[in-house]
C-alpha cells in the first residue's frame, strides 16, 4: 500500500484566501484524523471521521476551517479565509480501528502571508 | 489540561551512549500507550503500541517499557541514524483518537 497520500506538500497562499489540502487514507481503513502541528502546540486533533461521518470536530479552532469526507477514499480540510496564524503543518492520519495505532501522511506545510 | 508530557524536551547522546526518553501520562482507563518517530519534513512513523504495565516492545536498538504512569523508551546503543523526534500518545477519553505529547528531540552524533 502506498500509505497515506496528501496533496499538496507545501502551499504558500496570500491572507484571506481560500485554501484546500486534500488526503487519500489508506485503503481499507475506515478512521480518519486530521492533525495540526506548530512548534508551541506539537500536534493538535483538528477532527475525526468514522466511516466517512465526522465524529468529533471540537479540535476545529475556528469557523473558517471545514473539512468533509464524500467517501472513504477521499478528505478535505479547507481554510476560508486564511490568516497567518493558521500557518502550521497539517498531517492526515488514517487507522483501521477506532483507538488503534494511525499511519501519517507526509503533511502539508500551510504558510500564510 | 496536559495528558501526556514527555521529558527531556532535547536530548544529545554521543553514539553508543544509551538513554532513555520519559511519557508520563494523566489518562484514567489506559486503552494503550503509543510511540511514534518523526523526522524532519515528514509524518510520525509508527513504532510500538504498549497495553498493560510490564509489557515491553523492542525494535533493533530500541527498547519500550510502560508502568502505570508512564512508558521509557531505551535507546541502546545509539547511532546517528536514531536522530528524530520521538513522539508519545494515548487516546483520548472517547478511545476515538489520539493525543500526543510535545516529543523528544533526539540528537546522536559520531
């Protein structure tokens, strides 16, 4: 299995733009996570997707994140509007059991100028 | 509120000089201990997963151990190419997903 696939690797974006980072989990597996991490905080559950159906969104900071999940091959996590604060790295995480060990992706390092 | 600290947040070995790292953790109801490695630029890189005080996993020069409170990770021996970040997890109370602590950052050098 190629693991798991984010895209793009690196986004450099302007203030006040839309941004969408995008995640392929690994087939078979019906968790999905995504992580944010900053040098202050480490790495931060921003939401977690069960059989494609978001369970827990409270690490969410902000309305200006959303992420979805159409189907079990496919997750976005959009930012609208970015803000330079929101420049950080964000991971995704698949597992194949709720509480079980979760494989990474090689994130996306988000800048916001 | 922390649940999971790790301790030193650095820490530099001369190769062969053997260490431990430290996770202690705050969580009721332990449902697994995680260790993970991260290296510059990339994803944590999934190493050992701890259930019961007592138990041990071991991978080459790598040792895990977990008491009640916390889980060591023994670095024997340790090569340059064991330089990384050494991340700690648990669940969280739902069981749903994981926690992690703030890391190790592991420096060996010849």
């Amino acid at each position: 299995d190629a693991g798991v696939i984010q895209s793009p690797r690196h986004e450099v974006t302007e203030m006040g733009q839309e941004v969408t980072l995008r995640c392929k989990p690994i087939s078979g597996h019906n968790s999905l996570f995504w992580y944010r991490q900053t040098m202050m905080r480490g790495l931060e559950l921003l939401i977690y997707f069960n059989n494609n159906v978001p369970i827990d969104d409270s690490g969410m900071p902000e309305d200006r994140f959303s992420a979805k999940m159409p189907n079990a091959s496919f997750s976005t996590l959009k930012i609208q509007p970015s803000e330079p604060r929101d420049s950080a790295v964000y991971f995704c995480a698949s597992s194949s059991q709720t509480g079980r060990e979760a494989f990474f992706g090689q994130g996306t390092r988000l800048t916001v100028v | 509120e922390d649940q999971v600290t790790q301790s030193p947040e650095a820490l530099r070995l001369q190769e062969g000089e053997s260490s431990s790292l430290n996770c202690s953790y705050t969580v009721s109801g332990l449902r697994g201990l995680f260790w993970y490695r991260q290296d510059p630029g990339k994803g944590p890189e999934f190493l050992f997963t701890l259930y019961s005080a007592g138990e041990e996993k071991e991978k080459e020069r790598l040792k895990a151990t977990l008491t009640k409170k916390e889980s060591f990770l023994h670095i024997t021996a340790p090569k340059p190419e064991d330089s990384a970040t050494y991340l700690c997890a648990v669940p969280n109370q739902a069981g749903t997903a994981l926690i992690f602590g703030k890391g190790t950052t592991l420096s060996v050098s010849s």
